[in-house]
C-alpha cells in the first residue's frame, strides 16, 4: 500500500496514534531508529508529521517511516535521558500554566519557557490559573514585568470557569500547547475547553503505558478549527539548543543597560563593571529576573563543557 503523510496525536511504548488521510491508525516506528529522530529522548512528539504506511492485512494499523522536518519546537534538556526531550512540535502558541499558591509560583520556571518559545519564535502566553486561591503583590509585580515585555497575562480559574473566554479568543484556530508544573491545573482549563476528552484520552494514554505516567507523551485534540495539546507536568524545565553566549538576548530588558557594561561581549555573568548587574541592584530590572538569568546561564554553561 501506499505511503500517507500524518500527524502524531499522541503516543507511549512505541505506538502512536497518527492522524492520516485514513483516519486515525494506531502506528508504531519501523526498525529501531526513525529516520529524523535520531540522537533524541523521544524520536515523536505531539504534533509531528510523519510519512507512514498503513498495514492491509490489518485496518487500523501502520508503520511509521520518517518524521518530517519540524517548523519548531517546545524543548527541554532530559537530565536523566541525556538528551533533548521535544513537548510538542510545529506550535503557534505556547500557554504557559502558573499557579499561585498550590503548587506555589515559580516564575523562574516560566521564564524558562518563554525563553525556549523566543528562540523558537513561537509565541508564548502566560496563564495563572487558580486565581480563586488569591494572588501576591511578588507575583502580580512578576506578572506586569512579563507584560511589560509584550508577554500576555491571563488571569483565570477553571474551577470557577473564569477568565477562560479570553483564552478562547487567543487560542482559536491555533495549535496551543499547555505547559506547566503538575498540578496547576492544564487538564482542568483543557476540560473546560473541550469537556470530556481529555478523561478518555488519560485512560487510553494509561492502557497503552501499562499504567505508568513515565513515558507517555502529550497529546493532540481538535477544537475550533485549531488544535490543543495537554502535556504532563515537568518538575524542571532546562531550556536546550540555547549556546551560554546567546542567552542574553533573550532577555531583552538586559538590552539597554547593556549598552554600558565595561565589555562590549559582557554575559553579564562574572565581568567587571557590568551594567546589567548593577541594574538589578538599583532595581531598574528586576533582582530575580536577573537571579533567574544567571541560573540558565550556568545550565547552559555547564552543559557545553561537558558536551563531547
Ligand atoms: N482551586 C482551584 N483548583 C483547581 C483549579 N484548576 C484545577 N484545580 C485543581 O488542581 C488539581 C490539578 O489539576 P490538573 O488539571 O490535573 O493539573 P495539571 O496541570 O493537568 O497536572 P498534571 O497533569 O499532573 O501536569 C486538581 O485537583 C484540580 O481540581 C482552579 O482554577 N482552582
Ligand atoms: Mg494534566
Ligand atoms: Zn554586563
């Protein structure tokens, strides 16, 4: 039979489930590397495109043969496996789930997401759900600096379905990834959006997986002409593909201090008579926008001393 190009829904254990032209087929990778996935945590992830093959003696079923190149994508370094681990891949938008009190903001975390959606250039949003759980006047000052910076702030509950109508109005006719810490409550705005499935879809995710959250990947539904991707829940998030020395410019707040640092290449990390620095002391950035800098920085650091 002939060769059909799709996208990958969802996947675990090494069968996808891949949206064709046949309809959805349940697909697992042929031989024991996907051609374009080499070297990666995880060869798929949601929102790939693929050329497979349908199986005839078995309806439902195909063999998946290569994996497109990718427009972008949202990726994190794997600690464990060693290895860039892709969320999601060729996004419009990535909503950033925060929480503020259970599990307790991190804004450090989100800037590590908004970092890995600039240099992908996809655009990112931040949504604090929870908000019937109150806000601080620490995260709502972290919150304007994010909008300062051009970042959408959403404040919303899905528990008391609040706040969400904007978000539908953002994330229309896209293909949205949801991403945050676990427990902030992606799931839970994504069932507002589209009641029901996301239940169905955890249980089969479970069938497949042997009842293990470990290995299973996110997931693609459609909605409203566009697409929505639930993700789990990453405890870390260490951007990757980011060389140390770019990484400033990514902050762009740090752009017009920089201007008077003593070095024209200042990294704003070790060097003398740093303006960026003494910017985050007179408080002209903000200390923990800059704390949060420094961090990715040594990550990053560390990561290309040890690369081989
Ligand atoms: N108070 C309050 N609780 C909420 C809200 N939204 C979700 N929750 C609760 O928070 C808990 C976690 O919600 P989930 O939607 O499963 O969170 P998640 O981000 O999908 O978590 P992972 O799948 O583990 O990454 C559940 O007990 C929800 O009922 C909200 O707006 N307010
Ligand atoms: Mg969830
Ligand atoms: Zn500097």
């Amino acid at each position: 039979m002939n060769e059909s190009g799709g996208t990958i829904l969802y996947g675990a254990n090494n069968i996808f489930l891949v949206r064709g032209p046949e309809g959805i087929l349940q697909c697992r990778i042929k031989g024991k590397v996907l051609s374009g996935g080499k070297g990666d945590y995880n060869p798929l992830a949601a929102g790939d495109r693929v050329r497979y093959r349908p199986d005839p003696g078995n309806p439902g079923n195909g063999v998946l043969l290569e994996r497109e190149e990718r427009r972008n994508a949202l990726a994190r370094w794997n600690r464990k496996g060693r290895a860039p681990q892709t969320l999601a891949a060729n996004l419009d938008l990535v909503v950033c789930v925060a929480s503020p009190h259970s599990p307790p903001f991190r804004p450090r975390f989100l800037d590590r997401l908004l970092v890995a959606c600039d240099r992908e250039g996809i655009p990112g949003l931040v949504c604090l759900n929870k908000i019937d759980q109150g806000s601080a006047p620490w995260i709502d000052e972290r919150l304007e600096d994010f909008r300062a910076r051009g970042v959408p702030v959403l404040l919303a509950s899905a528990a008391e379905n609040r706040g969400l109508d904007i978000l539908r109005d953002r994330i229309r006719g896209k293909r949205a990834v949801f991403v945050g810490q676990s427990g902030v409550g992606k799931t839970s705005i994504l069932n507002r959006l589209l009641p029901g499935v996301w239940r169905k879809v955890g249980r089969v995710c479970e069938k497949y997986n042997r009842g293990s959250h470990t290995t299973v990947l996110a997931h693609l539904e459609e909605w409203e002409g566009g697409e929505l991707i639930d993700t789990p829940g990453v405890r870390e998030f260490e951007p990757h593909g980011i060389p140390p020395d770019e990484l400033r410019f990514l902050f762009q707040e740090f752009a017009g201090p920089s201007e008077r640092c003593a070095y024209p290449r200042c990294t704003h990390s070790h060097e003398p008579s740093c303006a960026v620095r003494e910017a985050a002391e007179s408080g002209e950035i903000l200390p923990d926008r800059y704390e949060s800098y420094l961090r990715i920085f040594d990550l990053l650091s560390l990561r290309e001393r040890r690369a081989p």
